[in-house]
C-alpha cells in the first residue's frame, strides 16, 4: 500500500459541487457522488475530472465518468457524456481540490505508526521526524531536517542539513543536499481578481535510486500526478523542479537551472548554468542544453540548443558570427 500523504474527504455529491460552482450540469444523476477529483489520466466512474481545452480526448475513455470542462470543449464529446461546463477549468480545479482534499490533522498524524528506522541510520538530535515516516537502513539524517508523515527514506540515503522533506518517497543511495525543499505545495493556483485560489497537489516526489542534490535544491509534489526523477541523475545547487515534471536517467542539471510544470525530460540530458526548460513541452534523449538557454518548444532526441529562445546550436553560432563576427 503506498503511503498517505492527504486526506480524502470523498465522497462528494453532486449537489455540493453544483454550490461550489457556477456551472451547468448536462447528463449527470442528481444522486451522483464521486470520491474523488483526478486527472484525465486517472479517471473511472467514481470520480470527478477535469479536462483543459488544449487536451485532448482522443487518447482516453470516459465513458460513465462526469468531465469538468468548458463550453467549447464540451461539444468535442458524445452528446450523452456526462459533464459539468464552467467557464474556468483551472478555477473549478482549485475550488474543488480544497473541497475533496485536505492536509492530515495533528490528531490524526500523532494516530500513525512511530517511526521506523533500520539498522545503523544515524538519525540527529536536532532533526524532526514525525509519525508514519519509514527510514532504511546505514540513513543518515542531519541536524535540523525535517522529515514529515508517511515520507519514505531508502537505504543508504543522506539528508542533509536543514532539508525539508514532505509527500515524498526516496529511493536508495540518495544524497539531499543542506537546505532543500522536497515536496511542497507546488505553484497552482487558479488567478483571482479579489484572491487567488490555490490547488490543493494531492501528487508526491519520487526521487528514485542514486540522485543526487545540491545544496538549496527544491522540488515540488505534483498536482494530480508525481514528480519524478530518475536513477543516477545529479542536480547542481539552487535548482528547481516544478510540479508533475518527469525526468529520466543518468541526467546532470548545472546550477540554477529551472524546468518549469508537466515537463518531460529524458535521458542522458545535460543542461548549462542558468538554463530554463518551459512546462508541457518534451526533452528527448541524449540533448544537450547550452548554458543560459531558454527552451521554449520541445527538442527531438541527440540535439544540442542554445539562445533564447533556444534554437539548435550550430544554428545559432553560425548567426552570431554572422551579426557580431
């Protein structure tokens, strides 16, 4: 069973979302409950999605699922598919995610199992672990990190001094530099006039064997689905993953870079100093990102970028030379 990192406060009917919301319910029971609120890529009947109008269905089956979208999208489905059409997707996500989840209370995190720690961890005085948290074996956990409930600690792994780490899972032989942030709230929010409505991100950090992070690193939870960084990937200090970013193997990020939301990164990637990759785009394979770059669009497998916005690096040389010699 994996650990749990919110409260689930499902089931939900229909009415409480109908005052929830200014919308218009098309095909929808009236004595309708879901139990939860997902992603396009996790539906099923019990629950509540979302689709944004630059998704598309083609690739899903919804079926007997009730879809939150607008107008426009609405008449991409069947005329019988159950629907709930606002005008703001993103801000029916924010206001619904806060009703359907919620951080667990200091009642019910001091009801989780103590903490277990393996053989010959070495855990801090100064450090702060709370209950449900699962550490391996040969751990060490330095003075002033924080590890929150149900987090998970492989073996061999070091946090280092001053980190933070929450809704996250870490695999084996995993450094954590002094000062990062692993597993916060990640940057969601639907934009208000009067006041902004966060996202509440139900996703965890899953930092898989051997990564390895610097010092002031932070990587936020996803949303509705995880951050993931693959096996032997190595992060310079001062970097920052967004939420629900997936990253691959054997790759190296220099300092400062930042990948913004929903990118997807392959192997073997190398990135410059600086380097800034754009969310929901696609970094293939083998690519290389030239210091100070801005990636825009994303980048077929074997390539190498640079400039802002970036473009294929011989490309560029050759019109620098041009302009200024």
């Amino acid at each position: 069973m994996l650990p749990g990192f919110f409260k689930n406060l499902g089931p939900i009917d229909l009415e409480q979302v109908k005052q929830s919301l200014n919308c218009e319910i098309l095909n929808v029971n009236i004595n309708k409950v879901y139990k939860s609120l997902v992603s396009i890529s996790n539906i099923d009947e019990h629950s509540l999605c979302f689709i944004y109008d630059n998704q598309s269905i083609k690739d899903y089956f919804f079926d007997q699922t009730t879809v939150i979208c607008t107008e426009k999208k609405s008449r991409e489905f069947c005329t019988n598919q159950s629907l709930i059409i606002v005008d703001d997707v993103q801000y029916a996500c924010a206001v619904l995610s806060n009703l359907f989840y919620r951080e667990l209370n200091d009642i019910e995190i001091n009801s989780l199992p103590s903490v277990t720690v393996g053989k010959k961890s070495i855990i801090a005085e100064t450090s702060k672990i709370k209950n449900g948290v699962v550490i391996g074996d040969n751990v060490t956990i330095k003075d002033g990190a924080q590890i929150n409930y149900n987090c998970v600690i492989g073996n061999n792994s070091c946090i280092g001094n001053n980190a933070i780490v929450t809704n996250s899972i870490i695999g084996e032989n995993v450094n954590i530099g002094p000062n990062c942030s692993i597993g916060q709230q990640g940057f969601g929010f639907a934009i208000n006039k009067s006041k902004n409505v966060k996202i509440f991100h139900i996703g965890r950090v899953v930092l898989q064997s051997n990564v390895n992070l610097g010092a002031n690193c932070t990587i936020d939870r996803g949303s509705f689905s995880d951050t993931v960084i693959g096996e032997n990937t190595y992060f310079d200090n001062l970097c920052h993953v967004a939420h629900n970013v997936t990253v691959g193997n054997n790759s190296i990020f220099a300092a400062m870079t930042g990948i913004a939301g929903s990118a997807i990164i392959g192997d073997n990637v190398m990135t410059g100093g600086q380097s800034g990759i754009a969310g929901h785009i696609k970094i293939g394979n083998n690519v290389r990102i030239a210091a100070k770059s801005a990636v825009f669009n994303s980048v077929d497998d074997n390539q190498s970028v640079m400039g802002n916005p970036a473009i294929n690096m011989f490309k560029y040389l050759k019109k620098y030379k041009k302009y200024y010699g």
